[in-house]
C-alpha cells in the first residue's frame, strides 16, 4: 500500500500507474534486446509495439506499467532462452500467466521484458495409473479438470478465477480456492515444477517421476508461492483425485453475519470437515441473484455455501448433521441441492460473485486476509466498523472455512482521492487480522501491493532470511523485482543482523 503514498499516480481507466520515475531501458539497449529475442524466439513471438505492450501491463489490481517487450515462448527451452538473454542484458524479467492476479504481481513495475506463459498450453500427460498429470503453465486451471474426468479424476484447487486463470500462475501464488478447505491449497497438489532459472538454466524440483519424500531440502516448497521471483514455472506435475462417490451441497440461510460466522467454527468444531465452506452476505446474493438468478435468497443476514463429498452413506450422514447444527446455531433454513442442476447453479453464483458485483457498482477493491476460523466473528465486526469509518460499502463473499476474508470495498474510481481511501481502509483491515493472529493474505499473494504490509508479521530477519534464499536463486533479484519483498536484497541487508551477499541490481542503479 505504501506505494501509492511514494508518488504512484491514477492513470487511465483509474488504474495506477506504478513507478513512474523507474529508470526504463534505453532505446538502444531496447532495439538489440529486442533483436536477440527475436533471433532465438522467432519474429512472431517478441512484442515491442506499444499498442501492444498495453495488454501485458496490469492485472485485475489497480496497478499498471507497460514492459518495454512481451516474449511469447511456446517450450521450456524458450522460456529459459528469453531469461537469459533478457538477464544477460540486465533487464528485469515478469513472468505472466493469465494476468487474473489480485496484487500487482504480474505488474512490470521497472518494465523490462514480460514473459508470458499463454503459448505454453498443452496438458502433456494425463497418468491415470499414477493419479498425475503433467501439464505447462499456461493451461486453464479448469481444463485439467475437464481433461481428466474421462479417467474418473480431477485436479482439486479450483480458485473461482478457475475459468480463466493458468496453473503456472496458481502454483506462483499458491492459489486456494472454495474446496480447498479439507483438501489444501495448490501447494498441497504439486508433486514436481520444473523452472527456468535467471541463468537460462532449466531444473526440476520436486520429482517428476512420482517419487515422493526425497531427501534433501524442499526447494519446490520455496517455489510454491514466490510469485514468480525465484523462478519461472515451465511444467508441473500435478497429483489428481478421484471424482467422489457422492456430493451434497447445503446452503444454510442466517439473519445476520454474526450468526453465520459462528457456524463456521460450530461445524468444524463437531468433527465435520466439508470440502467447502463458503459466506456471503446479503448483498452478495442480492448481486448473484440479479446476475445469474442461482437460487440465493435476497433477505438474508448471510448465507453459508456448504459442500460435503465422498461415500454416499458418511455424505448424508454429514449433511444431516450440519443442517442439526445449523438449525441450532440461528439458521432460519439449510436448503439441500436436490440437483445437479441446482448445484451447478450455486456454484455459479458463488464463482461469479466478483463479476456479479458489477450489478451494484463498477469499482471494487477486493482485499484478501486471513485469521484463525474460530476468530471469524470479530473480524466481520472489525469489516463493519472499518466501512462505517471510511464510508464504505463493504459486501463480503469468501472462504469462511480457512479463515479467509475477502471484503470488497465499493468505490468510484472517478472520484479524486477515492482509490487511496479504499487502500486505507483495506490496509486496517489487515492490520487487524495480524492483531488478531492472522496474515496479510490468505491466498491472492502479496505482489507489488501488500509488499510494506510484509513488516507487519515478519521480522528484519525473518525477511533478510527470505531475501537470502531469493539471491540463491536469482543473484542480480531481476526475476520480477519490488514484489513480495519491501526492500531490495541488499537494502534489508543493512537493516537485518544476518548477512546476504551480492544482489545489486545495476538496472536499477
Ligand atoms: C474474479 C477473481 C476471482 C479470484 N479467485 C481466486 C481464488 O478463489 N483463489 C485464489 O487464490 N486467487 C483468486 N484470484 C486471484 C488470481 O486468479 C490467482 O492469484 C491466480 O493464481 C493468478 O493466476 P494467473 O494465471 O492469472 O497469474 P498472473 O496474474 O498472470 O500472475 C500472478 C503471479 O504469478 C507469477 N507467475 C505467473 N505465471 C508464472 C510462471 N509460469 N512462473 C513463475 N511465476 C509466474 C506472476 O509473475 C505474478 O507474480 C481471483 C481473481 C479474480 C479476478
């Protein structure tokens, strides 16, 4: 958040142009960096015009920089080509998936060269035997999906950005998603990456042929989640699961958020872990219903989307014991999908809840935290009196189960001074989650965005110890450099008691 206060500015659109004093690359620099890209990649895959570099400059955050090239690798072995030209030339480098991150990740802060993954989108092997796939980065996290239920499986994070967002940028982020709750996010599901390196190098972490437990440290754990400063993801092996014997989606109606929210820890306190545990509040539904007509009711406090999955005789026995519980807890009703249809159509409006939005207003900031489950009722309270304070509308649709907050404070984005009051009000929330044990994000990532917020539950130390490993990867930090880390390699090595070699950056110098 600190970056708006350093002198970003709203451009066009109400995005925020960031870094605008960043030093760019100079037009010579530029016409033989481009030229090389060119001679490795094939004419048709380096993308210098500006018209077309506008596209690879923003994600679904506020925040905007143009890269001076776009490459367009189709293999691994491009992808490591084009890092290592760009790294030899000193350029920074951004690997880009489908550009649905939340946080600036993908954002070419310093410009440089975007690498994106679009072409790399093939599912290489479906494993059935093995229960795997390997697959590249730029595939549709819910195509593998669809790939893989003529074998009876399914790959199980499905963030609702599933129809559109790429795998490689899920394992970057390490994206949750609603049935991520008894399942674990995408860091739970990754069995191998293979990644090319700032050198040119391409390596495999993790094991590809399926060993599990190998010895050694666990540089794949690392991986997961970096956002793209370590490394760049150019195939990954992924575990799949049986499709279930049987499903049995609930949605249990409440008066208010309180009510709701103290349900969620009620179930799981019983022994029930369900594959997904879901809130929206009243303006949610009203927003889904207008857009998709699902099934939500509109007079709701909140309602709770609850799925339970597996053999059908412990399903319904669940599914019985959550509606007792529910009802006991202040639910009005605990409606069943008696459906597939209608299970679809909840799905539908849960999935679509962000565009759905758009039916109220047509600028959100949608913040992402995280606090223990049991601590989901004070924190609404805390959403509600952040709103009143700031003069937001706050509509609240996310992952009750982990813990997982995500607010969305309602905005025009044409009204001066109205983008920072938002980032204000979206910076106490996470203070207060941190207050009350929680993260600064539960899934989305921390990118360009959140990067200060990183000192609110991370020592010097514990972020020179991090910036460490990320010099071991990646000396010269040109893998998408100002993310996730507040300062540069070398900057926390002055203020952190432990040591870190190396790392500056002669672009930025
Ligand atoms: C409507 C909506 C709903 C969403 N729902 C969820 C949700 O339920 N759960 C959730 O976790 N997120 C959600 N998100 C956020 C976003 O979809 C995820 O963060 C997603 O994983 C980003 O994937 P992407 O392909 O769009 O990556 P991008 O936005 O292109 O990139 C994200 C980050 O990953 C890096 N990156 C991308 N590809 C690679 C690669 N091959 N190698 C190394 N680094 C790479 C980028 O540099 C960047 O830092 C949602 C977003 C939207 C707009």
């Amino acid at each position: 958040m600190a970056q708006m206060d350093e002198g970003a500015r709203a451009g066009a659109g109400g995005h925020v142009a960031a870094a605008a004093d960043a030093p760019r690359l100079a037009p010579a620099a530029h016409e033989w960096l481009a030229a090389d890209l060119r001679a490795a990649l094939g004419a048709e895959s380096v993308l210098t015009a500006p018209a077309d570099l506008v596209a690879y400059g923003f994600d679904a955050s506020f925040l905007e920089a143009a890269p001076d090239i776009v490459a367009l690798p189709h293999t691994p072995e491009q992808v490591a080509q084009a890092a290592r030209i760009a790294t030899a030339a000193g350029a920074p480098v951004v690997a880009r998936g489908s550009g649905t991150g939340l946080c600036g990740g993908a954002v070419p802060i310093r410009g440089g060269v975007v690498i994106s993954t679009a072409r790399l989108n093939h599912i290489r092997q479906i494993d059935a035997a093995n229960r795997r796939a390997t697959v590249e980065p730029g595939v549709i996290n819910v195509e593998l999906s669809q790939a893989a239920r003529p074998y009876g499986l399914y790959y199980a994070p499905d963030p609702a950005s599933q129809r559109i967002s790429t795998i490689g940028g899920n394992v970057a982020t390490n994206a949750g998603g609603p049935h991520c709750l008894a399942l674990g996010a995408t860091a739970a599901h990754i069995l191998a990456v293979q990644v090319a390196l700032a050198s040119g190098e391409l390596l495999w972490l993790g094991d590809e042929n399926g060993v599990q437990n190998a010895p050694g440290l666990d540089l794949m754990g690392a991986l997961i989640g970096s956002e793209g400063t370590l490394a760049i993801v150019t195939q990954i092996v992924t575990r799949l699961l049986p499709l279930p014997e049987s499903v049995r989606t609930l949605l249990a109606i409440f008066p208010d958020i309180a009510t709701g929210s103290q349900t969620v820890s009620a179930i799981i306190g019983a022994g029930i872990v369900p594959s997904a545990l879901e809130m929206m509040d009243r303006v949610i539904c009203q927003a889904i219903e207008r857009a998709f007509h699902a099934g939500y009711p509109e007079d709701a406090g909140s309602v709770l989307l609850i799925e339970v999955d597996g053999p059908r005789e412990l399903v319904e026995a669940q599914a019985a014991r959550i509606a007792a519980i529910c009802a006991t807890t202040g639910a009005r009703e605990t409606r069943v999908a008696r459906t597939e249809a209608e299970r679809a159509a909840l799905w539908k409006g849960r999935k679509g809840a962000a565009a759905a939005l758009g039916q109220i207003t047509s600028s959100f900031y949608l913040q992402d935290a995280v606090v223990p489950r049991s601590r989901l009722p004070r924190i609404m309270e805390r959403v509600e009196a952040i709103g009143a304070e700031y003069g937001l509308l706050i509509p609240n649709v996310f992952h009750a189960g982990d813990g997982n907050l995500h607010p969305n404070m309602v905005f025009d984005r044409r009204k001066p001074g109205d983008i920072e009051r938002v980032m204000r009000a979206g910076n106490d929330l996470l203070r207060a989650c941190v207050d009350l044990g929680g993260m600064v994000s539960g899934e989305h990532g921390i990118g360009l965005e959140k990067r200060d917020a990183m000192r609110y539950v991370f020592s010097a130390r514990d972020l020179a110890a991090m910036a460490q490993l990320r010099l071991a990867f990646d000396p010269r930090e040109l893998f998408n450099p100002d993310k996730i880390f507040p300062e540069s390699a070398a900057c926390l090595e002055a203020s952190a008691p432990i040591g870190l070699r190396g790392g500056i950056n002669a672009w930025f110098c």
